[in-house]
C-alpha cells in the first residue's frame, strides 16, 4: 500500500534554479505592471472593471473542481436570483470567501487563522462539501485520485493528518517570514503547491489554494489589489496542472535530487506561464472594455441628455444584465424618465430586452461577448 508523503519543509534549499525561467519571470512581472498601470489609468471605476474579471474567476476555479456554471448562467442570476442552484452557489461562496479574505490580511498576516476562515465561507449552506468540517484541518486521512478509487489505487496520498499543523505553521512562516531571495511570483508558485501538497481540508482545498494566488500578491504589494487569478488559465490545462504538481511529490534525497529539482522548476515555469497568458488576456480586456464604454457614452449621448447618464453605463459595465430596479438602486431618477431612456437605448441597439411587460431584462451584449471570448 502507498504511504502518506512527507513533503519538502520551506524553503526549498538548492532546490530552486532561477536560470530555468528567468526570461518568463521577467515577462511575468513585465506584463504584471502593464495590467496595474491599465487599471489606475481605466476612466472605470477599477471595481466595476473587476467586477467580471473576479466573477470569471470564480467561475473558473469551481468548475476546475467539476461545476458546469457559465458566466451567462451567473449574469442571469445576478438579476433573478429565485433560481439558485449548488453550481451557483458555490460560484458565490467563493466570491464572498475572496472578498473576505482582502478584509482580513488588511489587519492579519495570511495564516492557518485566516485560511481556516476562508475555508468556513467556502463551505457554508447548501453545498457539496458542508459536512466535512468547514473551517477545521483534516483530523483523517484523505488521498486524490480519479472518481471511484481507493487509497490503494489513489495517485497521491497527503501527509498524514497529525503532521498538517506542523507542515501549515512551515508554510505560514515561509509566506510571512521567507529567507530565501526568491521573486514572489515564483514564491506564490511554490507556496500554492505546497498548500495543495499538504491538502490540509476533507475538501475544498483546490479552490483555497487558488484563492491564495491573489491574496499574497496582494499582500506582497504586487498588485493593488486582489484581483490578478490565474484559475482560467489552470482551468484549461486542468490535466497538466494536476500532473506537474503531482510529478513534484518526490521523495527527497541525494539520489532523487536532480529529479526534485527539473520538476520543481517545471512546475515553477508553468505556473509563471500561466500568469503571462492570464496577464495578456486581463490586459486585452480592460482595454476592450475601457474602448467600449468610451463608444457606449458618446453614442448614449447623443440620445440623452441627461446629468444621470453616467451613473447608468455604469450600472450597465457592473451588471451587463439587468432590470430598471437595478438601477434605480443606485441612481437618484424617476422610474418613468429611466424607462424612456432605456428604450432609447434599445431603439439605437445600445442594449437588447427579452420583451417583457413586467420585470422586463436588458442585455448589454456588447459587454457581455467581450467577457464570453475572454
């Protein structure tokens, strides 16, 4: 029967070899700055331009775990949300579990504290998952295999369950206290390996690790806030990253050196690979939709005057699909004067309804085939 792992203890000594992908780290944090300086430029608010980008992320990063949820699936949610599903659900567990977790390392380093809350938020309600233990390290032991195995036909079996704290509080020191010189893109890669390594939850565990990515670049001051994911572009070569991750689980010793270290910068190059196409796809999109709201107001305007027409195109970027109530929410205008500005915009193709007498939905289609190619 195969053994539990005993994983690598942080810092990797000499395991780490810089030259393997220094060219693409450089174009990592080349294109990192590109996307920071993007967004502080956007005429969008930043929050309403990452508004998709972190639903996206959410989105991708479940169905990795296997969901079916669409980005179209959610927008339509997010104006009629008598229709909640587990997929959906999840997608919201998740987006709450980002957003606290930017609440809590303003005032607490990232720690087994913090991402035993995530954890929590994770796996709160009506979800797969609630009852192992949201918010607690496993006290058993679990493996990771293919649907229907055992342990014994299992591809990895995590450390055992009385190591997890001990390996968690190493990791926790490394993210907080790293004695090594390493750049923190390859830092974060090592880190979200290591935590999936350790598998510290029953479940849950691909997704917390995800959520990680952002959260220390945040911390570290990378990015200005945690809103760089990587998910869809894991997401889309689940198979490889399954397997790198797995092909670093070695056993550790000088005859298995050489081996650790061509497959721990394997998954290093990967990793920071996956960031360079997820920077180009970010960057692409706030420039689409930065040019479309540009052509969106000019074209507005020339159909309505009105001092409140801003505030509209806004709440059409933030929710692409949408009913009068939602903006009448946020914006002081008589439901009278906004539905003939909203027929003016359907009338110009600015926006598209389903028809409806009552609770009548608009599509921003211009917006929402941006985010769909994405």
């Amino acid at each position: 029967m195969k053994k539990p792992y005993i994983p690598f203890r942080l810092p990797l000594e000499d395991i780490i070899n810089i030259n393997e992908f220094i060219n693409e780290l450089l174009e990592a944090n080349k294109l990192i700055a590109i996307y920071e300086v993007l967004l502080s430029k956007s005429k969008l608010d930043p929050n309403l331009l990452l508004a998709p980008i972190t639903l996206k992320e959410a989105i991708q990063s479940t169905r990795i775990e296997g969901t079916q949820i669409t980005l179209d699936d959610m927008l339509e949610y997010g104006v009629d949300e008598t229709n909640s599903t587990v997929d959906i659900r999840e997608v919201l567990n998740y987006s709450r579990a980002l957003s606290e977790g930017e609440n809590l390392i303003k005032r607490l380093p990232i720690s087994s504290r913090v991402i035993k809350e995530l954890h929590r938020i994770l796996l709160e309600g009506d979800v797969r998952g609630n009852s192992r233990n949201p918010g607690e390290f496993r006290a058993i032991q679990n493996f990771i295999g293919p649907p229907g195995c055992t342990i014994q036909t299992a591809s990895f079996i995590p450390p055992e369950p009385q190591l997890v704290p001990e390996y968690m509080s190493n990791l926790e020191k490394y993210i907080n206290e790293p004695t090594d010189n390493l750049n923190d893109i390859v830092r974060i890669a090592i880190i979200h390996a290591q935590f999936e390594t350790i598998h510290p939850f029953l479940d849950g565990n691909g997704r917390i690790g995800r959520i990680l990515v952002p959260l220390y670049l945040y911390d570290k001051g990378v990015i200005s806030s945690p809103n760089f994911f990587v998910s869809e572009s894991l997401e889309k070569d689940k198979f490889k990253y399954y397997k790198l991750l797995n092909d670093i689980r070695v056993e550790y010793s000088d005859d298995t050196k050489e081996l650790a270290i061509q497959r721990w910068n394997e998954w290093i190059k990967f990793f920071i690979n996956a960031t360079i196409i997820q920077s180009k796809k970010n960057i692409k999109l706030i420039e689409d939709i930065d040019n479309l709201y540009n052509n969106t107001v000019n074209k507005s305007r020339e159909l309505i005057n009105s001092n409140k027409l801003i505030d509209i195109i806004k709440i059409m970027f933030k929710k692409p699909i949408f009913i009068k109530k939602s903006i009448l929410e946020c914006v002081d205008i008589p439901s009278s004067t906004l539905g003939v500005y909203l027929n003016r915009l359907e009338e110009a193709h600015i926006i598209y309804s389903d028809g409806r007498v009552r609770n009548k939905k608009y599509y921003f289609y211009d917006l929402i085939n941006i985010l769909r190619q994405q």
